[in-house]
C-alpha cells in the first residue's frame, strides 16, 4: 500500500511540474502554423524612448502599442513609416512635449522631407487613442508632411504653443474623428493643401480658430462641436466643391464661417450658429448655398472708449461681400431667443440678433428664410448690389421698415 501511495505522490507532484511548466514556458508557435504575412507588433513598453520603438518599424511598416503613462519629451518625435498604426491606451496614454523652442511633439513624414518624389510619399498612417499635450513654447502638437490617407481617431492634442494639428499637404483622403482638440495657441485644425477631407464628430475648445483650410479641394466637415474659440471659427480659402454641415458653432469672439479668396461651390448647410461675434462671412465666394441653419444671437462688439455701444454689427448673422456673387440664400433661420408664450430672453447689453447684410454683391436669391424680431432684417450698404431676389420670406415682430 506504501508503494502504491508513494507511486500515487510521484505522479502528481510531476503533474504538477508540467503544469506549472506549460503555465511559464512562452507558447511555441510552429512556422508551418503561423499566418502568412504577419508581422510582429511593436510594445513600446520593452524600449527605453518612444523613439526607439518607432525606429523598430520595419520598412513595410507595423503597429506601435503604447502603454498607459505620461511620457515626457523635450525633442520632436519622429516617424517615417507608412502602413503604421500607432496606438495608445486612450488618455492614459500621455505623451507630453516640454520642448520651449517652439518645435512639434509628434512630426510624421518621410525620411527626404519636402524632397520626397511623389511615388514615394507616405501613405495610410494611422494615429489612435492616445493624449498630446504641449505648452505655450512649444510648436505643433503633431504635424504630417506629405502623407497620403493619413487617419487620426480618438486622439486629444491639446496646450500646445502652434497648431494642434497640422496636416501639411496630405493630399489623398486625409481623415480626422472623434478627436478632442483643445486650447491650442493657434488653429485647432489646420488643412493647407489637402484633398478630399474628412473631419467628422470631432470637438474643438477655445483654440486660437477652429479649422483652417486653405488651397484645398473637397472638405466634408460634418457634426462638429465647435466652441469658445479666441478668433473665428471655420475658414476656408482658395477651396473648391465642399460642404460644412451639422455642426454646432458657439461662443466664438470672432466669424463662425468665412469663406475667402476665390472660394466656390460651397454648400453651408443645417449648422447651429449661436451667440458668435458674427455669423457667416462670405468675403470672396462664388456658387455657394447657405441653407437651413439656425442664427439664434450675436455677441454685441466690444464697447467704445466712452462706453456707448457701436451702432451697427459689421458681420451680422450673414454678410455677402463686394467680391462675391451667385449666392443662394434659403430656409435659414435668423432670430433672437423667443421661447414661446411671448417671451424673449435677452439681455440688451450682451446679447443681440442679426440679419443679413448686402455690400456691394451681385446675383443673389434670398428666398424662405424666417427673420424674426431682428433691428433689420436685411441692411444694404455702399455700394450698391445688383441681381438681388428678395422673396418669399417671413419677417416677424420686426421694424415697420425692415429694409433700408
């Protein structure tokens, strides 16, 4: 009976042995069952700097993990692979630029720089879950030269001293989602020379302006919160054939929209425009739509030296300049803040409507539009326009003679 006990321990202490040996022995994998075309992915976490880890990527590129962790760093990171996803653990993971010579925290582009050949530009990087921060001597937050179909998701860049986000000239299919850009010293967004943007669902908090988009084709800015920016909100310059739709754009000191410098074929449609210091510009635009958005307030300007109030808003909820023409102008919405029941809520010396404002345009259709309780519902100012279609709109609990 003892040798059959004995026998009984011997067998399971080895039982035990082996299972506490498969437990810790890393799992073999057989090459005749790995995936072909598989790479291995990249733990940052194994590396002493984040830039070693990105200098690991192969040449046909990989997937950087980033580990929870505030990770400081006082020079420009750099990377220069495409077919790269470099991803985070959400806020928690930091990345926080301390550099006070006003260079970038995060710096994407290719190894020759602006003397790429453009077969050999980046393509497809992605950019995902992770927080950028900087500080008021600091440059960009992250910055893309030349990437093709770049693509930023779920990313908070926020403190820096330039540009939150500067895509330089990503000319193929760039993308921004759900990103949180916030309290950066100059534009939140910035887009020179890029072609058929995407930026959709995002939030966007008292940078310097929102979004810049210049020399561009083809922006689709659609569901964006837009809020308490320093200056305007969304500009766009020498671009062509765009929509800004759905977003909701408050509180900003200076324009919600501008359109400028040869702008045409642009729709502005369905956005929320509330309590801005003016409403849409169009200063140089050409074959565009404003159509069914809200203007419930405008800001009143700053006051004069001797504290009286200047007579006259320059932007109004909508001002069509002397170098624009051919403008549509239907269903919108200009109002103050009437709740129903006869009430108006609004403090004569912070609040005030706006209508819209003609100077010196041509070729214009203002057809369905509701203005209500407006000074005015529309002012023409020198000089003259010419081509102006005024019909079929509704002007309620305005002035006997609304029109000048």
């Amino acid at each position: 009976m003892f040798r059959v006990l004995g026998l009984l321990a011997v067998v399971l202490m080895g039982m035990v042995w082996i299972s506490t040996a498969q437990e810790t022995r890393p799992p073999q994998v057989s090459p005749a069952t790995k995936l072909p075309g598989a790479r291995a992915e990249i733990d940052a976490a194994q590396f002493l700097s984040l830039q070693a880890a990105f200098d690991a990527i192969p040449p046909e590129g990989g997937v950087v993990r980033i580990p929870p962790g505030t990770f400081e760093i006082s020079h420009p990171l750099v990377l220069s692979r495409g077919d790269t996803l470099i991803q985070g653990a959400g806020t928690a993971t930091h990345i926080k630029n301390t550099n006070t010579d006003g260079q970038p925290a995060l710096v994407i582009r290719h190894a020759d720089g602006d003397k790429v050949k453009a077969a050999d530009k980046l393509w497809r990087v992605m950019l995902s879950q992770f927080r950028i921060t900087g500080q008021e001597k600091s440059g960009n937050g992250i910055e893309a030269v030349m990437v093709n179909e770049i693509f930023l998701q779920g990313v908070t860049v926020s403190y820096h001293g330039g540009d939150g986000i500067k895509l330089d000239r990503c000319y193929e299919d760039p993308r921004v989602n759900a990103c949180l850009i916030t309290y950066n010293k100059e534009t939140g967004l910035n887009l020179p020379g890029c072609h058929d943007i995407v930026v959709n669902g995002n939030q966007f908090e008292e940078n310097r302006d929102a979004l810049h988009c210049f020399d561009a084709f083809n922006l689709c800015l659609t569901g964006n919160c837009i809020d308490d920016h320093l200056g305007d909100g969304v500009v766009i310059e020498n671009t062509y054939g765009s929509v800004v739709s759905g977003n909701m754009i408050e509180e900003c000191d200076g324009r919600a929209i501008v359109l400028a410098r040869d702008c045409y074929g642009i729709t502005l449609s369905s956005n929320v425009i509330a309590h801005n210091g003016g409403g849409i510009d169009l200063v140089d635009a050409h074959g565009c739509t404003v159509s069914a958005n809200t203007f419930p307030l405008l800001k009143l300007p700053p006051k004069a030296k001797d504290g009286t109030q200047p007579p006259q808003l320059e932007t109004r909820c909508l001002r069509i300049g002397k170098d624009s023409s051919r403008i549509t102008v239907t269903g919108n919405s200009f109002c103050d803040s009437y709740i129903g029941e006869g009430t108006v809520q609004r403090k004569l010396n912070d609040q005030l409507a706006g209508g819209l404002v003609l100077e010196g345009t041509r070729d214009i259709t203002i057809t369905g539009n509701t203005f209500s309780s407006l000074p005015k519902a529309m002012e023409l100012r020198a000089p003259m326009s010419e081509n102006i279609l005024f019909s079929n709109n509704l002007l309620i609990d305005s002035p006997t003679d609304p029109l000048p």
